[in-house]
C-alpha cells in the first residue's frame, strides 16, 4: 500500500482523503485554518457516523475534536465553525472537479463487466427551492446493480433534462453500457449518442413518442386476416416471465419481444420491440391492478434473452429505493436547507460518495444500520475513508 508520512500524516494516496487533497481551493493561503481536504473529510466522516446538516456536523466533530486531533495528527485541536462547512459547500468546492473527481474515485473501486445497467434520472433537491420553485435539478447516472452514482450534471430547472442527459452522457465511459432513462429521454440524438459512443440503450415508448408507441401496440395486437379464412404472417415473439411477492402483493411481469420492426420503425439502430405487462395482486384486499407499457433496444435477441431483458427494465425501476430513498430519508437530503446552489449539488456529491463506499459491500442489514455502528465507532468509518 502506498502511503503519504509528509509531516507526520500517514494514509493511502488512493484514499477519497488523499483525491481530496486534489481539488483545486479558491481561498487565500494566507490565514487559512483548515485545509479543504481536511474539511470534506470531517463531513463525510460526520455524515457516515449518522449526521446530515452542517450544523449537526459541525457539532459531531467537536465533541470528538480532540479524538479526531491525535488520529489525524492535527496541530490544531479547534474544529471548524458551522458557517464554515456551509462557506466551504457555497463558495470553495469546485463542483464539477468534485464530481469529476467522484467519479473517477467509485469507478476505481470495481470491475465492471459487459453489458452493465447505466439509469439515468433527474431529481430536484427540495432544499434549495425558493417560493417561485427556484432551485437545484441535478440528473444522475446511476448504477442500480452497485448502488453508485457514476456523474451527476446540473439542469437549468424543470423540465430540462434532455440538453442536461447529452452532457450527462458525454461524461461517462459508455462502452459496454446499457442505458435506460424514462420516456422523456427516449430521443433519437442520445440514441446515437449511446451507440455510437460503444454502449446501447432500452427506452419506453410514450406520450412524447407517441407514433413510436402506437406502432408497436399494433404489432403486439391479435392478427386479423386481411382476407377471411386466410392465415396471418408468422410473428417471432418470445415471451419470459417473472413473478415476486413482497411488500404485500404479488406481482407477476410479463415481456413479449419481438425483432420483426427493425426495419420498419424509423430509430437508429433499433434491434427489438417489446411489450411488458404488470400484474400487481393485494395480498391483504385481492385488489389488481394492470399497467402495459411498450419500448425498443438496441440490444439484438443474440445479445440479450427476454429474461435477461426483463430483468434489465425490473432493476431500472429500482432507482427510487436504490438512490432517491436513501438520499431523501436516510441521508436527509430534501430536509437539509441550502439556499445557495453550489451547496445543494455538492452536498448531494457527498451523499453520492457515502453510498458508492458503503453499498457496493455493504456488511450491515441496512444503510442505517452502518451508519449506527460507524457513530459508535467513528475510527472504522475514518480507517474507510483513509485505507489503513
């Protein structure tokens, strides 16, 4: 293991402390207390211990200022001041080195193999909202089957989530990637993007591609013969089947594909269509509920089987649990006020940082859970963060 003993200091230069020490600070030298490495550390340390506000941070660190003084082998033994830490998030970090830097840090930490699960999605921070809805809108690249987020991008505002996803994408290593958005980002130009950039993509067909949709529920609808007693035309459908009970219901997912429109539906590189029924049963009330959605891939049949594609789309719609849950509830991200919009996304960077350290191996029951042990035992979380 490589190590830094410049002045005492002794961690991994492959540790996040050391990628910290990277980024660029606006600040004067002259007069400065606390490095910005030093800064970010406490908040990830803080955050992973169980606190979420800088105000709660700040006093975290104090209680343990003299504990964290020996262990990081500090001169000073004062902590920073609150306003600091919100300071240091609204003024200093550069957000997108940060993001860059992120990015190159979870990537660094597993080996991912073909054909990997890339969702893209937006989320507004509800902190940062003004009376005028106002705030921050950030879109995510986020890797459902490791729990990481790859990059995030800052939007203009609602509804601006297609110029943001081209940017997005042009920041990841697309190849070998699979990319799945929601019916907004089903657009010819990411389409190529992907592609042409060594990745392909699954998209819904919906209201914004309305034709697109129409034509593959014709597709998937009983033939009629054009001439009465006369046969149909042979369709290639195959069909894979899933069924989960949780939560109280059972449901059953069902995926007809096909690759008989390929040439007929005006899409770059379209390979198959498909056709997924919802079946979701009350196991309390026996109340059922339908959905039929339809969509289209890239992927061809030899690339991919049904099931495997039907797994493809049932690991998409976990983003919800998967990041914005554990952003929103466990980490507090929506209930942490940050009226600055730099703020906002770099807080949310951090919080993208604690899970992609602690989910890909996660040994606790839960990400509450680990944060409960790493309180009662601060040292493991910052043995973590420094590789000792």
């Amino acid at each position: 293991m490589e190590s830094n003993t410049q002045a005492g200091k002794i961690y991994d230069l492959a540790s996040l402390y050391a990628q910290f020490q990277t980024l660029s600070d606006s600040r004067k030298p002259r007069g400065l207390r606390y490095s910005l490495a030093l800064i970010l550390l406490l908040m990830v340390l803080a955050k992973m211990c169980g606190e979420s506000h800088p105000s709660g941070i700040a006093e975290w660190v104090a209680h343990r200022s003299e504990r964290l003084a020996e262990l990081l082998q500090l001169k000073r033994k004062s902590m920073p001041h609150h306003s600091t830490y919100r300071r240091i998030l609204a003024e200093v970090v550069n957000v997108e080195e940060l993001e860059q830097m992120s990015s190159r840090y979870l990537s660094g930490k597993k080996h991912y193999g073909k054909q990997v699960l890339v969702v893209i999605d937006g989320k507004v921070l509800r902190g940062t909202l003004d009376e005028e809805q106002q705030g921050t809108y950030l879109l995510a690249a986020y890797l459902p089957s490791e729990g990481i987020v790859l990059m995030e991008v800052a939007m203009e505002g609602k509804g601006s989530e297609i110029p943001a996803a081209t940017k997005l994408l042009k920041s990841i290593d697309l190849r070998d990637k699979i990319v799945m958005g929601d019916a907004l980002h089903t657009q010819r130009a990411a389409s190529l993007q992907i592609v042409v950039s060594g990745g392909d993509y699954i998209w819904f067909a919906k209201g914004n591609q309305s034709q697109m949709e129409e034509d593959i529920r014709l597709w998937f609808e009983p033939d009629v013969p054009l001439i009465p007693g006369m046969g149909c035309p042979p369709k290639d459908f195959e069909t894979a089947q899933k069924t989960n009970k949780g939560h109280g219901r059972l449901e059953t997912r069902t995926l007809t594909v096909s690759s008989q429109l390929q040439d007929f539906l005006d899409w770059p590189y379209l390979a198959q269509v498909f056709k997924l029924e919802r079946r979701c049963v009350s196991l309390k009330t026996g109340e059922c509920r339908q959905q039929v959605v339809y969509g289209f891939t890239s992927l061809s049949r030899d690339e991919i089987a049904p099931d495997q594609l039907l797994e493809k789309i049932r690991s998409y719609w976990g983003i919800e649990n998967g990041l914005h849950y554990r952003r929103d509830v466990t980490l507090r991200e929506d209930y942490t006020l940050m009226t600055k919009p730099n703020a906002g996304h770099v807080m949310a960077c951090l919080n993208n940082l604690i899970l992609g350290i602690l989910l890909p191996k996660m040994k606790y029951r839960s990400l509450p859970a680990a944060r409960r042990f790493f309180n009662a035992h601060p040292t493991e979380a910052l043995r973590l963060i420094l590789r000792l």
